[in-house]
C-alpha cells in the first residue's frame, strides 16, 4: 500500500483545492491510500529558532507526517502571483529537515489561472530536493464554483477516471523512485 499525503494550500472553507485533495482522496486506486492533511491553519509561522526540540506540536506532526509518506500531492491557489503564505510557512518547516529529500510529489490544480504559483511551487519543492512527477498533470477547473457545483464536477466519471489515472501514474513514478 502507497501512503500518500494530500496537501491543500488553501485555508477556506469552501477551498476548490481542498474539495479537489478531498476527492483524490475518495478516488484513488486501490493500492494507494490518500490522507488529507488538515493542520495547515495551526502552523505557526516558522522561525528557525524554533526548531529541533524546541519544535511546536504542531509543526512536528506535519514533519512527521510527510517523513512517514511515501510521497506528497500538492494542490494550492495563487494570491498575488504566488504561493499562499499558509502553503509556504508549511514548506518553511519542512525546508532543514530531511522529510523532503527524494520525497516523490505531484501537485495537482484546481484552476487554470494558477499558473504563476505553479512555477514558484514547483521550483521551491525542487529546489527542496522533492523528486517532482512532472509527467501526468491533472487540472480540474473549479475556479468560482460553490461546494454543490464542485461536488458534481469532481463526481463526474470522467474526473473520477482522470484522478485514479493520475495517483496511478503517480504510484508508478513512486515506485521508480523507491
């Protein structure tokens, strides 16, 4: 079994990125399981004073958690052209650690006007020695949908077949790695 963390970049309520790591989640293929990571509000923010046994609970368990994973999927909005402060503090946390080192990610998104934070995502995962699947895109737009919409969207059996054909092309690339 693939043990997979799905991470949300968005703290809304009605996040299109979390509805869309949620479904991943209830879609994937049979020999991965997804769990979604839900402590991105309660980081605090970063300060590397703050590490090693002076490390907050709640950092450590999101530490923990990705060291634990076989690998990382990312979905997060752009503000401003960039990663969100709440995704990157999360990275921040994770940066002198060896949590992310060779660690297989795939990020996923649910806008097509995301694409600046994209760019900057993906560079500071590379740049943090993440192995990035860069192969198997999936993009299901739900930019400005309310939660009704979003569900029907995400339960539509071609996006239920594009998500497990994406973890399934994901847990192939995980296994390379490995």
């Amino acid at each position: 079994m693939i043990e997979i963390i799905a991470i949300s970049g968005s703290l809304r309520a009605a996040s299109t990125n979390s509805a869309l790591v949620a479904a991943l989640a209830a879609n994937a293929p049979a020999n991965c399981r997804l769990k979604v990571y839900d402590g991105l509000g309660r980081l605090p923010i970063f300060n590397p004073d703050d590490e090693g046994e002076r490390t907050p609970p709640d950092a450590a368990r999101l530490i923990e958690a990705v060291t634990r994973a076989d690998a990382v999927i990312v979905s997060c909005p752009e503000y401003a052209h960039g990663v969100p402060g709440g995704m990157k503090n999360a990275l921040d946390w994770l940066v002198s650690r060896d949590a992310a080192v060779g660690k297989p990610a795939m990020l996923v998104h649910a806008s097509p006007r995301s694409l600046y934070a994209r760019a900057a995502l993906a560079e500071i995962m590379r740049t943090m020695s993440f192995a990035m699947y860069e192969e198997g895109m999936l993009e299901i737009a739900l930019l400005g949908k309310k939660p009704a919409e979003m569900e029907a969207i995400l339960s539509e059996d071609a996006n239920r077949r594009a998500m497990r054909e994406a973890v399934r092309g994901f847990a192939g690339f995980i296994h390379g790695q490995t």
